[in-house]
C-alpha cells in the first residue's frame, strides 16, 4: 500500500479533496511539516475498522499469552456441553419460579 502523503498546507488549503480522499480510498493521509513526518488524518469509518481490528487483534494475544502461561481453556466440545448445562439449570429455575 502506498501512502498518501501530503504537506500540513494541504488541510488549509484543500480540507474537502484530503477528507474525499480519505473517504473514498479508505486509508490515512499522511502530513508533513517542514519535510518531516507530522501527522496522520483518516475518515471516521476507516478509524473505527482500524480501531475495531486492533481490538480483536489485541484480545488473540490475550488469549494466546494465557494459553502459554498455562490458563486451561476449553475444547469446542466441553464448551457446548458446559452451555448446555447452564440451559438445563436456566430452564429447571425458570420452572421453579413459575410454580412459586
């Protein structure tokens, strides 16, 4: 992916061009200052992706560090059964509660 870089003028100048760029190309603009790297604008839905994939990303390696530290997990299988149960439990005081 190539990057859009554009000179800081560019938003005073031109807010409407970089802000459809954004929107239409779905990534970030980046702006310079005096040449150098400065500061990095992207489209509200773009952000919001971002931000959304950096969470899922963040909580695979939460679940990967506690695997490796040693957490016990569940295979599909003990999953469904430990759900199953609870549905079973949930019906059985639903039942209870009615005949009270």
């Amino acid at each position: 992916m190539q990057p859009l870089i554009q000179p800081s003028s560019a938003v005073r100048n031109n807010y409407n061009e970089i802000a459809q760029v954004c929107r239409t190309e779905q990534k970030p603009v980046f702006l310079t200052r005096n040449g150098h790297g400065d500061t990095v604008i992207m489209d509200i839905d773009t952000y919001s992706r971002r931000e959304n994939e950096l969470l899922e990303a963040q909580r695979l390696i939460d679940a990967q560090r506690a695997r490796l530290d040693g957490v016990q997990g569940f295979t599909p299988e003990e999953f469904r059964e430990g759900m199953l149960v609870a549905i079973e439990q949930g019906v059985q005081r639903s039942e209870l509660a009615k005949q009270q």
